[in-house]
C-alpha cells in the first residue's frame, strides 16, 4: 500500500486538567496542544508532555466554552481558556479522531461525498445516538460522523430501504442500524441525489460483472441477480437457479477462469448438502484497483468423517495468491447433539450472517486470522482498535478454526481434511488449527 499522507499538525494553546477518580494527575496553563494523525499531545513544559491516541478516546463533549475528553483507561480531560479557538479545537479534535476511527473501520476507499453537515438520529447495536454532526458517502458505504461519540457506517450492499420525509432522510441496514438525517437546509436536495447516485453506481458495478458472465439471460433477470449479489453479497444457489438456471453454471465457468474450481468442487465433495453460496465484487477493498473476485461458501455437515460444524469460504481474484478460510457453525460442545434439521438451519444463518460481516469490514481477511497477541504489535494496532470497535468483526474471529493456504492442490487437501478433523475433534470453542502460516509468510 501506498505511505499514506500525512495530516498538518494542528496547534492550539489553553487549559488542561488530567483526573482520575477525582484525583489530578496533570494540569499546566497555558499549554501547546497539538492535534496530529493520531494523537493529541500535550506541552506542559520541560519535558512533561501527554500523548493521547485517538483510539483512547471514548467520548468528546463541548459545553461551556470547554472541551471534556473521555478515555477508555479511566481517565478525564478538561480544556478551558481556548478563546477564539473553542469551536475549532473542538471541531478539529472530533475530525481527527473520527478520520482514525474510519480508517480502523477498514475503509481504504475514496471519498464521493465529505462532510455535509446534518443533525442525527441513529440506532445501532442497541444504541441511540442524537445531534447534529456531518454525513460522507464513500464508493461503497454512508458513514455517519457524530459529535463527540465516534461513527456509525452502513454499507450501500446492506441497504434495506430509504425514505425521505419533509427535508429528511432515513436509511435503513438489513441488520437493523438506522441513520435518520435532517437539518441540511439547502443540501437535503442534493446530498439525497448523491446518495441515490452511489447506490445506482454499486448496483450498475455488479450489473456489468452479471451481464458479462450471463450476456444473454436479459436486463431483468440481471437486475433481479444484482439485488442478491449487489456489492459482492453471497447469495444461496437455489435463490439464484430460482432466477436464471443457468446462473451457477456461469459462475463455475469464471471459476475455471479463475483457477478455483478445482477447490470449489473438492470441498462440495466433502458436503453432503446442495447448499453453497456464492458472490462477485470488482475491487474487494472498495475500490477498482484490486480487479474483479468471485468467492463461495460451502457448509460442511458431516458427511466424510471429521467433516462437520464448518463453513469453508474461498475468495478468488484475478491477482492470485489465495487461501480457504474455515469458520465454525454452533458451539463445539453441542455439535455432537444437535440434530440434522437444526444444524441445516444454523448453517443457513452462519452463510447470511459471514456474508454481511465480510461487507462490512471490506473483505478484510488479515484482521480475522492475526492471532490475539500480535494485534498488540505497532503494526497491527489498527486492527486491534477493529476488533474492539466492530461486533462483526469480533464474531469473525471467535468463529475462527483457521486458514489453509493453496500451495500446492494435494498438500492443500491434505490440510483441509487435518483441519476439519481438528475441528470436530476438540470441545474448545477457542482452540484454532496450528497448521497456519505466521501472517508475514503468506498474503491474503
């Protein structure tokens, strides 16, 4: 990836106060505060500075000309004396934090659309947030930045509906989240077509890649497809058969192209179930730049030996390089009493439920298989504030059994079957397969 620009540092002067369960454990007057990529810092003279990631910020408030920070460690900072600067510090501090937190969300992808302000309310993961902050439209989703409480995304793929009322907005996620928008004045107009725009250019996106496997199948039968498949969604094999016939024999065909048949058909051979589930995306980390993917999922049941309680996901790219990512369907310590009927159903749930949690973090592979102790690593700290940012993230990697890399086809079988027996073979939910490379010696 390309070194990314860095921000100007921002720099401001006043008041701070540092406590902690009422104690104080820092405060200087006439201070340098500065604002860059990732931190805020602190100047209290002779060598005493603070530095504060963003990513220990839990909450920011402004009210009476002063500015409260929140930390996730506990502790609280006052900001008083800022003058003319108030709102700016404030403003700033908020943008910068905010930029960090998208960034972390896992959005390498161009903005169509930035920072409309608009008040808010919005719903998600139980939560209600309320006020006035500002709305970006990137290529592949609407992100909401609030006022001092982080952001809230909804990927254009996962769009359920979208209603206007007099001079608001309301856009719904399949999963429940809710952003209700009002309060853009003049802009309501306009950022309403802008939406409308980037969510046909997603559905057209998917249309072309359709019309390009199935040219003849007719422009309603695509568009019913590109409802199902739209922004690299999987659907079911009977839902898609349900529209064209011949839809999954054209997506085996782009497997031949793809050099991903082959594994496609051996890990069917291993199911004992019709269902699989299959998707396509031009550009899995939300731009064009990364070419054009298909990748599947196939339950595993039970029905060669050790074989059950997994879902095997493949992405194939026209770049190379790949893996097959395993994830388990319930508990290990059910899985030997649960009856057919229901591990059906819950395979059925766990195929729906990955599929939009590889949409929302942007088919990032990386953050799911870095084992716990490395997300503390420099390096990997962006995935780490991920994890705990993101629920669906989270479930990823708690489903996690493991990886087999494609080295060579019969070494790849041989570690499928070491796998999936691994799998059915212990009761630890939290036990991973050992057969994984360490992250730097493969891609993803």
């Amino acid at each position: 990836m390309a070194e990314e620009r860095r921000a100007e540092i921002l720099r401001y002067s006043g008041t701070f106060c540092m406590n902690r369960d009422e104690q104080v454990l820092a405060a200087a007057e006439d201070a340098r505060i500065e604002l860059d990529d990732e931190h805020l810092v602190l100047g209290g003279g002779f060598g005493s500075a603070q530095v504060i990631s963003y990513r220990n910020i839990s909450r920011i408030r402004s009210e009476d000309y002063r500015v409260c920070v929140e930390l996730l460690t506990g502790e609280s900072l006052v900001f008083s004396h800022l003058g003319r600067h108030f709102r700016g510090f404030s403003r700033d501090l908020n943008t910068r934090r905010n930029d960090l937190i998208v960034r972390d969300y896992l959005m390498y992808e161009g903005i169509v659309e930035d920072g409309i302000p608009a008040e808010y309310r919005a719903r998600e993961d139980g939560r209600t947030l309320e006020g006035k902050g500002a709305v970006r439209l990137y290529e592949t989703a609407l992100v909401l930045v609030t006022d001092g409480e982080g952001v809230v995304r909804i990927p254009f793929g996962l769009v359920s509906d979208v209603s206007e009322g007099d001079y608001s907005l309301r856009v719904e996620a399949e999963y429940g989240t809710t952003i209700e928008l009002s309060g853009m004045g003049r802009a309501h107009g306009y950022f309403a077509a802008r939406l409308s725009e980037a969510l046909d250019a997603l559905a057209a996106r998917t249309a072309r890649e359709l019309d390009a496997m199935l040219p003849t199948v007719g422009p309603v039968r695509i568009h019913n497809l590109t409802r199902l498949l739209r922004d690299g969604r999987a659907a079911r094999r009977a839902e898609l058969e349900a529209i064209h016939p011949g839809t999954w024999n054209a997506f085996r065909a782009r497997m031949e192209d793809l050099g991903c048949r082959e594994y496609y058909d051996y890990l069917r051979s291993l199911a004992d179930t019709e269902d699989a589930y299959l998707g396509t995306k031009r550009g899995l980390l939300g731009d064009d730049r990364t070419g054009h993917y298909i990748w599947f999922l196939v339950p595993m049941l039970g029905a060669a030996p050790g074989a059950g309680n997994a879902l095997a996901m493949e992405v194939a790219g026209e770049e190379g390089g790949r893996a097959t990512y395993f994830f388990r369907l319930v508990s290990r310590d059910i899985y030997p009493d649960i009856g057919r009927a229901e591990l059906e159903g819950e395979a059925e749930r766990a195929a729906r439920h990955l599929s939009r949690c590889m949409l929302t973090i942007n088919f990032r592979r990386e953050p799911i298989y870095l084992p716990t102790p490395r997300l503390s690593e420099p390096r990997y700290v962006h995935y780490a504030a991920a994890v705990a940012a993101m629920p669906c993230l989270q479930e990823l990697r708690d489903r996690f059994i493991g990886r087999v890399i494609h080295r060579t086809p019969e070494g790849w079988q041989r570690d499928v079957l070491d796998l999936l027996t691994f799998n059915t073979s212990t009761r630890d939910d939290s036990a991973r397969w050992r057969g994984d490379p360490a992250p730097e010696e493969e891609w993803e």
